[in-house]
C-alpha cells in the first residue's frame, strides 16, 4: 500500500431517474459517464484505469517506474469501480451478517457489453463465478494473486499494454522500442502532453480551487480517480509540479480524504459504493 509523504519529509529521505430497460439504462449510463466535468475533453473520454497508466507513465521514456509495485492491483480496482459506475456490477445489499464493505461480495447488474475490451472480459468472469466474490478477492484474482490453481483462470494478462494501446488509438500515447542493454522493450511515451495537462490539472484543482471539503460533493470519477492515484502510487506525480505551499495543501487534504472511513461514507451515498469498498481493500492490504 502506498503512503503519503509530504514534501519536506521526502526532501530529508530523498456520482434518480425513471427507470428504463436494461439495455437503455446501460447506454444511457455509458452516455453520462463523464458529463460529471464540465473542464472534461469532449472529444477524448478515457476510463479510469486509462488516467492511471496515464499519470504512471514517464512523458518521455513511455514507462512507469521500475520500483512501482502498487499500479497493477490499483488498475484491476479500477476495473471494478468503472464497471460500478457504467451500471454493470454493485455490492450486495447490507445485511444483519453482511454489514461490512468488505464481506458483501460483487453482484452483476446487466450484462450488456461496454465497449471496452477489458471491463467486458472481467463482466464475464463476474457473470460466470458461482458463488460471488467480494472486492478484495476480485482485484486478487484479477491480479493473479492467488494460491488456487482453479482460478488463474480470472487473471487479467497483460493490461498494462492493452491498456496503453488504448491510448496509443486515441492518440495520446505512442509505440516505440527502447533498448535496456540486454533486452529491447516497447514503450508508449505521451504524444498528446495536453491531454495528460488537462487531467493533472483536474485532481490538482479537486484538492485546492475547487476543494469542497465533502467527498459526496464531489465529482465521482474525480474521486474515485483520487483513490486509484492514490492505490497505484501515482498520485505523486501529481502534485510534483506544485509550490511547496500548495503541495502541502494539496497533500494534506488528500490524506484526510483518504483517512476517511470507508464504512461511514460508504453508507452515506450507495452510488459510490465501490469506490470505497476498493478504498477498504486497498487500506487492508
């Protein structure tokens, strides 16, 4: 799990309407994903587990740090978190021997496909698991962390590069072959640097111009991006650029946004749901 450090201490140590069918419904929730921005591109629309890679990579050399274990897990949370907000999965309801995020297991809403290569491969997965999983098990099965050879079966291969060539097809990255002395490897740095910009520029304001100090008033993909940033230990690079001043702020207020206790807030709006309940996973881990 990753931490938060502030800048000093790194210096010294180096989202009610009438219900439609299924189908309508999931569209119509596809449509609106990023409606919640008004500073959001209206031409390019990534997914969450997109803006992750993206923050992760280095502009230049298309690579995320060698030393970053935490993004592959963090990128599977964002699986389940997009695939909670596009209407495709939930959290069981509470119950007298269920009350807590990370007992309720994943239950399937619809079906219908997304679109996106990725979140329909871990649909069906979801759909053909009997019985359901929770949270914390799914990012582990997704991940590939698990003892059970029975379950491999689950393991999400190669996202990274998928994932990267997503964006390669929506021109903010490029493909190229890099050689580390005894091997070649392909990297994907960023062609589209405004775009990366503008994301930056979306959680640095989240945190400091239009820091509402609620986390239910805020834009849902902005804090569930917060989280998986957070999860994946990007979140750095973030707040990298800042004054010292507004870095400590910026910080500051993200711990205490992640401090928060996943059970409470989660309990105070069912739509985000998940987004604590991979908060909670992540906290655990």
């Amino acid at each position: 799990m990753t931490t938060l450090t502030h800048r000093g201490r790194r210096a010294e140590a180096g989202r009610t309407s009438d219900k439609k069918p299924d189908g309508e419904e999931d569209v119509a929730v596809d449509r609106d994903l990023n409606d919640g921005d008004p500073d959001d591109s209206k031409d390019i629309h990534l997914t969450l587990m997109e803006e992750v890679l993206l923050l992760g990579l280095k502009d230049k050399e298309g690579y995320t740090s060698f030393w970053n274990d935490c993004i592959s897990s963090g990128l599977r949370g964002g699986i389940l978190i997009e695939l909670a907000l596009r209407g495709r999965i939930r959290l069981e309801p509470l119950s007298v021997r269920k009350k807590r995020l990370l007992e309720r297991k994943v239950l399937l809403s619809s079906d219908a496909p997304t679109g996106d290569v990725l979140l329909d491969e871990t649909l069906r997965h979801i759909k053909a698991t009997e019985p359901a999983e929770t949270v914390q098990t799914w990012i582990e099965l997704l991940t590939g962390e698990t003892w059970n050879p029975f379950k491999l079966q689950y393991q999400l291969r190669n996202v990274r590069e998928r994932i990267a060539k997503a964006l390669v097809e929506k021109g903010i990255l490029t493909t190229e072959k890099q050689n580390f002395l005894l091997f070649d490897m392909t990297t994907h740095p960023v062609s589209n640097i405004t775009e990366k910009q503008r994301l930056v520029k979306k959680l640095q304001e989240s945190l400091l111009e239009r820091w509402v100090n609620d986390p239910h008033r805020m834009d849902r993909r902005t804090l569930a991006l917060l989280v998986l940033a957070h999860s994946s230990d990007v979140l750095e690079n973030v707040f990298a650029c800042l004054a010292d001043d507004k870095y400590n702020v910026a910080m500051n207020r993200t711990k205490d946004l992640l401090d928060m206790d996943p059970e409470v807030e989660a309990a105070k709006a069912r739509g985000a749901e998940m987004i604590w309940a991979v908060l909670a996973a992540f906290n655990k881990s």
